[in-house]
C-alpha cells in the first residue's frame, strides 16, 4: 500500500464533497445559517443575551451601533459600574447570567464564597488527567479534563435543575484551575520550565487567582493588569445563542446529554480559528506589520500595508484583516471599545503606548482601506473586533499565548452552561435538528464484477 493507495482516496473523497453553487440559490438554503442579507436565521428563542448590530426597516437591514445586554442590561452599564466601585466583576456576572437578576450584597458574598470552596481540584486527578497525561494544546487538555470529571460526579447524567445548577457552578469554578495546571504541565514537559503547581487562593478574585496560578503570589501582577483581566472575563462571558461554540452547546444539550459532553463539544468548537483564535491572528498580524512599516505613525506606510494584506502580499498571505469584522456589529462593537478604554492605561503602564497607538491608526484607516479595496461603490461597513485589542491586552499583562484562547473558554463557560439550563428547562424544548437536501442524485448499485 503505497502513497498512490492514498494519493487516489483522496481525490475520490474530495470529488464526493463538491456541490454546485447553483444549487444553494435554487433550494434557497440558508449556508451557514445566514439570510440572503447576512442576518442570522432565527432558530431559538432567549432570555439570556442579546447581540445589537443591526436593526430591521420594512425590506432592508440598516446597521447601528453595537450593543451587548446581558439580562437585559447594557454591557457598558455592568462594566462602569464595577469600575465605578473599583472591584472585580466576573463573579457577580456569572450570577447575574445564571439568575437574570444582579445580586445584592449578601448574595455576591454567599456565592463569592461557594464558588472558592469548588476552584481546587482533586489532587489524584490533577496528577493522573493533567500531569501524567501531558498534552501540546492547553484547550485539548481542558477538553480532555471537563470529560474527566465526568467519572468524579455522583449523578453525571442527571438533568433535574438542582443538579445542573451544582455541576454548572463546577465547571465554572475549576476551569481557571484546570487551564493553569495544564499549561504549567504543557510548560515542564515540552518548554523544560519548573513546574509549578499552586492552589487557589479563597480571598482572591477569579481573575487574580488565574495569575496566581500561572504567575505566583499577589507581588506577581500589579492591580491593573488583574482589573484589565477581570474586564476581558466579563466581555466574553456572552454573546447570545447565535455564536458558534454557544449553538453547539445548545444543539448537543437538546438531546439531553450530559454537561461535561456539552461544555466539550462547546470547547471544540471554540478551538477552531474560525472562532476563538483570532485575537492570536491580531497579535501576530500586528508583529509581522512592527516589522515592515518602519514609521508607525504614517497613515500612508500603514495604509500601504494593509492594501498589501488584502492582496494576499503580506502577513500570512491569507488576505484577511484579523480583528477587523463581525457577523452581527458592523459600526461599533462595544467590547472592543470597552477593552480599549482601558487598554491604554496598561499600554503606558508597560511602556507599549507607541505599540497601542500602531493599533489605534489601524482601526481607525481599515474602514477606508476595505473600502478602496473593494472599489468606489462598496456599501460594505466593517469595524474591529473585541479579539482586536484582546491579544494586545493579554500580551500586556504577560499571559503566554498558549492561553489566549483558554481565556477565552474560562470566561465563556458561564454562558455556555446558562444557555444549557435554558435549553433543558424550557417547557417546550425538543431536540435540534435543521434539515439537509440531499443533491448527490440517484445511483444504482452495480455488482463488484461489473465496476471499473
């Protein structure tokens, strides 16, 4: 069996894949879930989040600015408001997402305490699920470890709410501590590091105890790197049921599978570049420019640049933009403007204020760099994305990019795991299947004597 054996398979596979384009218009399917005009179908309804990017006028799809309501409070209102009282906020967002209603003093404290009572994990599954069994990617491991707990719960499969509501508390807890250990094994074994395995601490924050995780003691990061933390685990802890790793985590708990093989699939899902790794597609994008636009205050060197990225000339020759686009915001997306309100202050407090201003010019001259692109009649409105400044973000504060992403799943696992006990409580819930028209055509079988 020689490369041919394979060479021949795959070309038979692929050939077996190919649709006509044609027949998406004429069926009039909805490929990637999207309307002729690019908004989302309506498949689900929510109590949760809302995602605002545009707004309906009898026929036509007008954009507006972006808004993000958790519970039906504004985003930017929840993030002022806990910087207005100089605190950390995921925690009582994770509240407010699971309970539709903000908690009083006494509540935030109650649950602040339960939620430290679950961070540390069991010390014979951090040895044999994180440290013996070592892995190259930290989401792998996460994956890998959420099915594990599996095996530690009682009555994994039940789906009473009582129930759900303590494996989802969980999940929501141990995660920081799941991604630490694993980059910390991921670190010792192919990085030749120190491992370092510390245990959480109750007084401190969710955000605070993940940099004590990867990083040491309280002297190991300075407040404003943990409130620029704490701001990202909140501006990514929803948004909406229409993302990708959200509906896959609502597609798998409609037919009533356990959490740990919903948040999985969710986690999969989020793995993909596609989804939750573009904020390390910005950071490199922005280096690769560092390097070839040698005055990055000139619009006309960035702008030159950029043009050469969407020839397919630069960067990584893919044509695209990172951190520039969205399915839903096309003016504005408020967790982009939220994370660079306070991006700045990081950025002077490291000394990247230069770096930070290469950003803003960015954002600021794509809009008219797309539209040259695509020439003088172009309607198309783009605007960046929160992935824009995260990376920058993280880079800032000094989390390794092996935990971009990761990040990313610590802080959406709240919304994941809400939408799942909005999925299986709902009176008339029922198991989600869209429909698919096979097009391949009628075939015959022919004897194995009579094929070619």
């Amino acid at each position: 069996m020689g490369d041919n054996f394979f060479l021949d398979l795959e070309k038979q596979v692929r050939d077996s894949c190919q649709i006509d384009n044609e027949l998406f218009e004429r069926f009039d399917v909805k490929r990637g879930l999207r309307n002729k005009d690019q908004t989302g179908v309506l498949v689900g309804l929510t109590n949760i989040g809302d995602v605002v990017g545009y707004k309906k006028e009898e026929d036509k799809v007008v954009a507006v600015p972006g808004r993000l309501l958790y519970r039906g409070i504004d985003i930017e209102d929840i993030t002022h408001g806990f910087q207005k009282e100089k605190r950390h906020g995921f925690d009582e967002t994770v509240y407010l997402l699971l309970t539709g209603s903000l908690p009083n003093q006494a509540q935030l404290e109650d649950f602040t305490a339960h939620m430290a009572t679950m961070r540390p994990l069991p010390d014979h599954f951090v040895k044999d699920m994180i440290l013996s069994m070592k892995g190259k990617d930290v989401l792998n491991m996460l994956a890998r470890s959420v099915l594990g707990l599996y095996t530690l719960d009682d009555n994994p499969d039940d789906i009473a709410l009582d129930n759900m509501i303590k494996q989802t508390l969980n999940l929501i807890a141990k995660f920081p501590s799941i991604v630490a250990y694993s980059y910390q094994a991921l670190k010792h074994a192919y990085q030749g590091k120190t491992l370092s395995i510390r245990h959480p601490r109750p007084e401190l924050t969710t955000a605070e105890n993940f940099l004590h995780l990867i990083r040491g003691g309280c002297d190991a990061y300075t407040r404003l790197e943990s409130d620029l933390l704490d701001l990202a685990l909140v501006l990514h802890a929803e948004h909406g049921g229409g993302n990708n790793s959200t509906f896959t985590m609502r597609v798998t708990s409609s037919s009533e599978t356990d959490i740990y093989s919903s948040v999985t699939s969710a986690i999969a899902s989020l793995k993909g570049p596609l989804h939750g790794g573009a904020n390390l597609k910005v950071l490199e994008m922005m280096e690769d420019m560092k390097k070839h636009v040698k005055d990055w205050s000139n619009e006309i060197e960035v702008e030159e640049y950029l043009l050469r990225i969407l020839n397919k000339k630069a960067n990584d020759f893919s044509g695209k933009i990172y951190g520039i686009g969205h399915a839903v915001y096309t003016i504005s997306d408020p967790r982009a403007t939220l994370l660079k309100e306070k991006a700045r202050e990081l950025a002077i407090e490291k000394g990247r204020l230069e770096e930070f201003e290469l950003y803003s010019l960015v954002e600021k001259i794509t809009p008219e760099v797309f539209r040259v692109f695509k020439g003088e009649k172009s309607t198309k409105v783009v605007c960046i994305n929160v992935d824009f400044y995260s990376g920058f973000v993280y880079s800032c504060i000094g989390i390794p990019r092996e935990l971009f992403t990761p990040l990313f799943a610590i802080a959406r696992v709240p919304g994941w795991c809400t939408h799942r006990l909005e999925e299986l409580t709902f009176s008339a819930k029922r198991i989600i299947r869209p429909a698919f028209k096979n097009v391949y055509g009628k075939h015959e079988y022919i004897p194995m004597n009579d094929r070619l």
